[in-house]
C-alpha cells in the first residue's frame, strides 16, 4: 500500500500543507504533474523555444521545494503563473550578448554611435574589446532598459512583442529603448575617450 493513498484527491493547499509538514517531494510531485502544462505553456509564451521551456519548467519546480517552505499561498495556481513568468523574464534580462554575431554587433554599435569609427578597426581583438564593452555597458543599464534592448536589437523583436513579453506598454517600450540606447552611446564613448 502506498504511503500516499489519497495524493491525488487533496487540493493544492492540502498537498502544500503537507508538503511543508513531511517535506516529502511526493506532494510537490502531485503539484507538478498538475501544473506542468502550465507552467510549460508560460515559458513557451515568453521564451520561444521547446527545450529552454523545458529546462525552464525544471528549475522552477526545483526552486519550488524551497519557495513553498517559505511562502503562505492563497492560490497556488495563480502564484505559480506568476513565478513562472517571472523566472522567464529573468532569464530573458539574463541573457548576454554573447550570442551576437558580426551583423547584429554593427547593428547595435551603429545604433548607439553617432560616429562609426569604432566600427572601423578590423583587428580581431579589437572586434572582442568592443563586444565586452557593449556587454558591461548592457549590464549597466536599469532592468527595463535591459531587457528592452535585449529583446529588440539582440532578439530582434518588434514593439509589439516586447510590449507582450514584458507587459510594458508602447510609450515605455520607446522610451526604455531610447534611454537605453543613449545610456549604451554614452558608455561605450567614455571607454573610447
């Protein structure tokens, strides 16, 4: 006989009542097979691609075993949308520009330059010097900044899909992107300076 009979009939509060009692991964388990369409879907949504998502669902339901300890749920199905959403939003801010290739740096460098001298050096390392500066320059701007000019000029999105990724709406998407860009501009100047 098994040490839960009745898992499949408690209710999510149940199971996490349970869970927090025992600390028996069985009741997450239940929580899981419930809910993995889901949270599935919400990375889908927000990162676009099948194994990220699935790599995805997996360290929110690992993370899950600790956040369920420490959190009092009212509904678990709509908390869990949400941390879902969130951990893809954080991996989409986390993403670096290491996956610019020759074309998408020029893109974004024109775009943050005014004068395209820097563009103009056809040394190798200087190429990767330029790359780490538009990096740390990156990593400097606010998180709105960021994830917006990440997802238009490194994912290539339009307005309307960072609008739906991020849940900004069209004057802050604009808005995020040209002070980012201006910040971008402004950086990598004084590192030329």
């Amino acid at each position: 006989m098994s040490r839960f009979p009745d898992i499949k009939n408690q209710t999510d509060s149940e199971l996490i009542s349970s869970y927090k009692e025992t600390g028996e991964n069985n009741y997450v388990g239940e929580l899981y097979n419930r809910y993995v369409h889901l949270v599935f879907g919400v990375c889908m949504k927000y990162l676009k691609d099948e194994d990220e998502s699935k790599d995805a669902v997996m360290q929110i339901f690992e993370k899950l075993l600790e956040d369920l300890k420490k959190h009092e749920i009212e509904n678990f199905k709509s908390w869990l949308h949400v941390c879902a959403k969130n951990h893809c939003l954080m991996t989409l801010r986390g993403k670096t520009v290491q996956i610019i290739n020759e074309n998408t740096l020029k893109k974004d460098l024109s775009s943050f330059m005014e004068s395209d001298s820097v563009l103009h050096h056809d040394n190798g390392k200087d190429k990767e010097i330029r790359i780490q500066h538009l990096e740390e320059g990156i990593k400097n701007l606010s998180p709105e900044q960021k994830i917006c000019i990440e997802l238009f000029f490194i994912k290539d999105k339009s307005y309307q899909e960072i609008i739906e990724i991020t849940g900004y709406d069209m004057n802050k998407v604009k808005s995020f992107i040209q002070n980012g860009k201006r910040n971008l501009k402004i950086f990598i100047q004084n590192k030329y300076d």
